[in-house]
C-alpha cells in the first residue's frame, strides 16, 4: 500500500525509528497466527506498525500508547488517513503510567507489541503480564540492540544502562514458568513470549 511507502519515508527523513520489513513480516505472522483481536502497543511512533496490525488482522482493535506528542499527532493523522481510527485507541503518555491504568481499568489484551524503550522493557513487563489473557503473546523487538546485548567487549557507559536492563529482561523471561520463549535471530532480535 502507498501509505505504508510514505510513513517509510517520513520515518526516514524524520529519523523516526520503526519496525524494520523482516521483523514487521515476522510481527504479522505471529500476530495472524496468535488470531490477535485486542492488541496492545508500547510506541506507536506514526502508526506504521499498527496500521500494518490492523491491515492484517482486520478484526483486532488497538490500543498504542506513544510519549512523543508531534509522533502522537502524526500517528492520529495515519490513522484518519488509512481510516481505522474508529478501531484504535490512542494514548498519548509514558507507558509506565499508561500501564499501570490500564491493569486498574482490568483491561485484558490478547497480544502485546513491545517496542517503547528498550530499557524499559523488563520494568513494564509485570504489568503487561497482567493485561495478558492466557495463551496471550508478547513480541518484544530490538531485544539484541544492535549487538551489544551479546557482546563480551566493554559497553559504552551511555549503553551501560540499558544494556544492563534488556539482559535483566531476557533472563527473567526465561526463567518465568509462566512464559513460553522463544528469541528469534532476525534483525536486532525478537522475543516471542507466550503466557501459558
Ligand atoms: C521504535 S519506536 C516505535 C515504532 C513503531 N512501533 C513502529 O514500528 O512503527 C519507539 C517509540 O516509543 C516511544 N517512547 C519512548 N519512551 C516512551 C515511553 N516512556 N512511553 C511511551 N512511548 C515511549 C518513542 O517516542 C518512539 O516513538
């Protein structure tokens, strides 16, 4: 479709990071294949992938949550523009807070797309547990960051920390018995995590 072409464009020009094309074919299949129909979005960015999202499962619904107020109005405007709005409920805050809301409001969500930052990933995982029905999944991607998750060289002190916290994160799923994980080697790396 053009419009995913443009919001490609815009991203790149705007430096916008947002799903790459092997790791949005992956999120799609998994997605199709989890017969998503609440989904849930950390970082919506523009909207691109959850445009995709809902162009492939034209049943689901979408809640995304994005920080950035000028990437919130720019996703609105895709999704007006690519005429789903009436399916998405945008939120425009930080995740952390956004969560926690929504395990009050006892929201339940049949799939979750993890890709606000990444350090944050293992502090919003217990709440995205929560709003996770059971056989539910999480993708979570970048989960490599470029590399250096695995690397035995010094990192960066301006990585340390994040570095520190996606390792945190990929070792307390896969020591969480209540989770079914799997790390796919593609692109910056993908954790697909099902709740038994
Ligand atoms: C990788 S981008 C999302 C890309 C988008 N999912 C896509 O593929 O089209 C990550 C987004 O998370 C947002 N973000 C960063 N910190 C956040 C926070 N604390 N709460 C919500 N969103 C946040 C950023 O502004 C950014 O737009």
């Amino acid at each position: 479709m053009q419009i995913f072409d443009e919001l490609k464009n815009y991203a790149k020009a705007n430096k916008v990071p947002i799903i790459r094309d092997e790791s949005a074919d992956f999120l799609l299949e998994i997605a199709r294949k989890s017969n998503a129909k609440n989904i849930l979005e950390i970082g919506t960015a523009i909207g691109y992938s959850g445009t995709l999202l809902l162009n492939a499962c034209p049943n689901a619904n979408l809640t995304t949550i994005e920080i950035n107020e000028q990437s919130y109005k720019k996703a609105i405007k895709t999704f007006e523009e690519t005429g789903i709005s009436e399916k998405v409920k945008a939120i425009l805050g930080d995740a952390k807070d956004v969560l926690i809301q929504l395990v009050e409001e006892k929201k339940q969500f049949d799939f979750i797309f993890m890709d606000g930052p990444k350090g944050q990933y293992v502090n919003y995982l217990s709440d995205c547990k929560k709003l996770l029905k059971h056989g539910g999944v999480i993708f979570a991607d970048n989960v490599f960051l470029h590399g250096l998750v695995n690397s035995n060289q010094p990192i960066k002190h301006k990585h340390r920390a994040m570095v520190t916290k996606m390792r945190k994160f990929l070792e307390v799923i896969q020591n969480d018995a209540e989770l079914e994980v799997t790390i796919f080697n593609i692109e910056d790396g993908i954790a697909v995590l099902k709740k038994k």
